[in-house]
C-alpha cells in the first residue's frame, strides 16, 4: 500500500485532555483510520481491536511481521473480560494491584477478538494504560484498542509526538500529542498462561514487586517450555548507530573506546552515567542514576544521537539490582548485530 497522507497533530493536555481532541481521535478511528496516542510507557498506534480491516492496517504502516501479536488496550478493569476468557485468580491479583499501569498480562484469548490481534494465537495481551489521554480516547472510541508502539519494525519507541511522526509521519492519520511520556519504555509483558508465568518483557516494575502480588517466582523466557513471545527478537529497540555496550562504573575503558573511534575518523556519541569525558566531536549525553528518570530519558537519547548522525554510540550498561532489569534487557536488544534478514529471526 501506497501511504503518504499528511498526519494531523492534534494537541491535548495529558492531564485534563479535551473532549474535542478526544471525539475527533475517536472518530478517526471509528472511521477505521490509525491514530497514535500516548500513553505512560511509550506512544501507541490505535485501531478498534474489533475490527480485523482496521488492525491488517496497522502491521502495514509499521511494516511490522504479521507473526508479531499485539497488545489490546483497555479503558477499565472489567473490560478484560470482552476481549479474555479463563482468567485465572492470579491474574485478578496483579489487575487489583497493578492496572492501570505499565503491565501487559497475556491470557487465553475470547473468541471475539480477531485472529490478526493476536497473530492467529490463542492467547491476548491487554493492557489498562494509566495515561490519561489513552484511558479517554478508548473510552470515547467505546471499544478496547489494539495497539503496538507507534513506530516502524525494530525502530526504537516514541516517547513524544515529535518520534511519532518522524517514524510514522505520512503514514497514519493523526497522532495526539500529549508531550513526553512518563514511565519512557514498555509495559512488562507477563504471560499468565504457563505454569509458572514467564515474564516475556521486562518493564519498569520490577520482577520481584510482580512475583510478591503473584505469589510464585516466574519462569524467565529462556526457562519457558513454550515458543518464545514472537515479538522478542534479539534486535529491537534499536537506534540506526551500532552500539557498543561496555561495564557500569569502567570510565577508563570508555573514554579509551571512544578515543579509538575518533581516531578512526568516526563520529561517536555516548550514553553514559559515569563522568565520562572524551574530545571535540564526541557527542556524550549524561544519563541519570535514578532509575525511573533514566527510563524516561533513553529512548530520547537514542533518537537525539541518531538525529546528530553518530555512526557508533558507546553505551554504559546500568548498575545491577533487579530494579535496572527492563533498562539491561532495552540495552542488551538495541546493541545486538542487525539480522541479516529479519524474516529469518522469525519462529
Ligand atoms: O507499553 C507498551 O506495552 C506499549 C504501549 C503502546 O502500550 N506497547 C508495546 O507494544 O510496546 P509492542 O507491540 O511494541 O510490543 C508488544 C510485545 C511484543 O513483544 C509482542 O510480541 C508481545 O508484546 N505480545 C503481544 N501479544 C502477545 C501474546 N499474545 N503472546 C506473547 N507475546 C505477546
Ligand atoms: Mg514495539
């Protein structure tokens, strides 16, 4: 499909978003029109997750795997029964505790929901997003939404609406801008539908604070008996600059790399926490310690030093703890080596 229809950017106060920015989003996409939408993690790209003409349109404005399932949001607690069936008493327990909120919970999927949602599986994602823009526009729309981050096959999320349209700008319908999301990377993706779950995805809540609601430790994907989370591709989250990862806290080794490339006639930018220095055009973003405001910060940082056209971005890895694990494994993805042929990654 040829697609180069202007996008209209339709500002809206995240707090106390305007009904009419709300109707004329929802009205897009009732018209079966893809219309991005923050929410607290990352930016998504709605439609009706009813309606399977509307969804085929969205793997094809991200060019993104049609074996890749996505996520159905949902405007209350109670709506999770449209779109799952056989919820079991556990995943009641991390609703009560964690909804809205970054968390994805896979579950046995109702028959209602189209088969392209869930890439012809048997299991859903859904998700209650806590932004306020996302909770008024699925409730305006009268249905859940499915909705992946609203950005091209393995480009890095968006966390504003700037990202948004330099990814998918021509290609979708509208974007609601709302600023910069909050929480800065995606839900944790945790499937309730093995024994124990597998916690697909890390996310900005920690493993332990999940496991303390479920009250069982989970299965890491790597231990899961079952066929990896299709979405789980070592590549993704990934800048266009090759990353080189090196140890937290090695500011020697860093500042020596970075010289190397320099050396080399590259142009190399950083992202670091420790008090990096390196000479005249190294591009080096200072990342902050705290973990809630680092998440907030990365993928900015990834699109601020694609935008200075770096070719190689030295990156710190986080501390330890399992607090940093959704920051490691965002980390740990965007510096794999490009696949040589994305369709071969494929399960
Ligand atoms: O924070 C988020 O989760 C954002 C916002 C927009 O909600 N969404 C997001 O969607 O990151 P996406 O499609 O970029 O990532 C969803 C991940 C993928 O890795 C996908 O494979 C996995 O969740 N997933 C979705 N449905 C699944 C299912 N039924 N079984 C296993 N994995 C699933
Ligand atoms: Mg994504």
């Amino acid at each position: 499909m040829q697609c180069t229809m202007p996008t209209e950017r339709i500002p809206c106060d995240p707090r106390h978003p305007s009904p009419e920015a709300l109707a004329k989003a929802a009205s897009l996409l009732r018209s079966g029109q893809l219309v991005a939408f923050p929410t607290e993690t990352v930016y998504g790209l709605g439609a009706p997750a009813f309606d399977a003409t509307a969804v085929a349109r969205i793997f094809t404005a991200k060019r993104r795997p049609p074996n890749n399932p996505l996520i159905v949001h949902i405007a209350e607690t109670d709506w999770i029964e449209r779109v799952a069936v056989d919820i079991p008493p556990m995943a009641y327990r991390l609703v009560e505790a964690f909804f809205p909120g970054p968390l994805t919970l896979i579950l046995r999927k109702h028959p209602q929901v189209p088969a392209n949602v869930t890439a012809g599986g048997t299991t859903v994602g859904v998700r209650l997003p806590a932004h306020p823009i996302a909770q008024g526009l699925i409730q305006a729309v009268g249905v859940p939404l499915a909705a992946p981050s609203a950005n091209r096959f393995t480009e890095v999320s968006p966390t504003t609406a700037d990202h948004v349209l330099k990814s998918l700008g021509g290609r979708i319908a509208a974007v609601l801008d709302g600023g910069p999301c909050s929480v800065g990377i995606e839900s944790a993706v945790l499937d309730m539908t093995t024994t124990p779950p597998t916690l697909w995805r890390a996310g900005i809540l920690a493993q332990t604070t999940l496991e303390a609601v479920a009250g069982c430790r989970f299965q890491s994907p790597s231990g899961a008996a079952t066929a990896p989370s299709p979405g789980q591709f070592p590549r993704h989250y990934a800048p266009r600059a090759r990353i080189e990862l090196l140890p937290f806290g090695d500011r020697v080794r860093i500042e020596e790399r970075l010289a190397v490339y320099q050396a080399q006639g590259c142009r190399p930018g950083a992202m670091v926490l420790s008090d990096v220095t390196a000479g005249v055009g190294t591009v080096i973003i200072y990342l902050p310690q705290d973990v809630a405001a680092y998440a907030r910060r990365l993928y900015a940082a990834f699109h601020e030093l694609d935008a200075q056209l770096v070719d190689v971005i030295v990156v710190e890895q986080v501390p330890e703890g399992t607090a940093w694990d959704g920051l490691r494994d965002r980390l740990r993805r965007a510096a794999a080596p490009p696949p040589v042929d994305i369709s071969e990654e494929t399960p």
